[in-house]
C-alpha cells in the first residue's frame, strides 16, 4: 500500500476536501510542484491554479484555487485557498460570463479600468474554465 497524509483543502467559508491521499500537486509561484507523504515540511505561496490529487479510492480529483498557501509537515498537507471550487461545482456558463466582462475590462484601456484587477479576474475564471476542460 502507498505511503498517505491526510489532506485538507480550505477556504474561508469552508472545507471543501478532508481526507486521505497519497498525492497532490499544487500551483505553486514559480510552477507546479508535487508532494508526497514524508515530504520535508514547508510553506509556500500557490497562484490561481488546479490543485490534482487522489481520493482515498485512487481517483484524480480537481479543485480550481485563486490563490493562497500550502503547507506540509510530510503526515499532512494543508491547502489554505483564498477561494476554491471543486470542478464539478464550476457553472462553466457564468465562468465564461466572467472571462468575456474581464477581456471587455482590459480592452477598454480606459484609466478608471484597475488593471491589478480586471487581469486577476481574467485569470480567475480563466483557470476556472480549465479546470473544467473548457
């Protein structure tokens, strides 16, 4: 049997994954990075991204994060999101809703665009509508 941790996915309003598993990847600053029971412990910084990682049963699963931080100690992982969804909680329809106001944001190079924000929201639902294969 694999070596496991027990993995918890957070975000402010809830716990969306308490569980078991033998891996995860996450979307860290610089990449994605895998983590592995008995990983050395650390912290570090995760961008907008798809967290993968297997169900106690062996399956890949999928949450879509915006941001946030994940920490080890090699028995545990913790996923603390800035905000999270579980791929199939995504509505694919008001993701891409989202995009199109984002792109329509960006184009208008108008100075009362915040530009900080209208690409954070571009790549929000960007990577919403991957996570989904969209």
């Amino acid at each position: 049997m694999a070596k496991t941790f027990d993995l918890s996915v957070v975000s402010a309003d809830r716990t969306l994954v308490a569980e078991v598993s033998d891996m995860i990847i996450a979307p860290g600053k610089h990449g994605y990075f895998g983590v592995l029971a008995g990983h050395e412990p650390f912290l570090t910084s995760l961008k907008p991204g798809i967290v993968l990682f297997n169900d106690a049963g062996g399956h890949e699963q999928k949450v879509a994060i915006s941001g946030g931080f994940l920490e080890t100690d090699g028995s545990k992982v913790i996923v603390l999101a800035d905000a999270a969804e579980r791929v199939e909680e995504i509505d694919v329809e008001r993701a891409m809703k989202a995009l199109e106001r984002a792109k329509a944001r960006l184009a208008e190079k108008s100075q009362d665009v915040n530009l900080s924000r209208a690409t954070a929201s571009l790549e929000r639902a960007a990577n919403r509508l991957r996570a989904t294969g969209r």
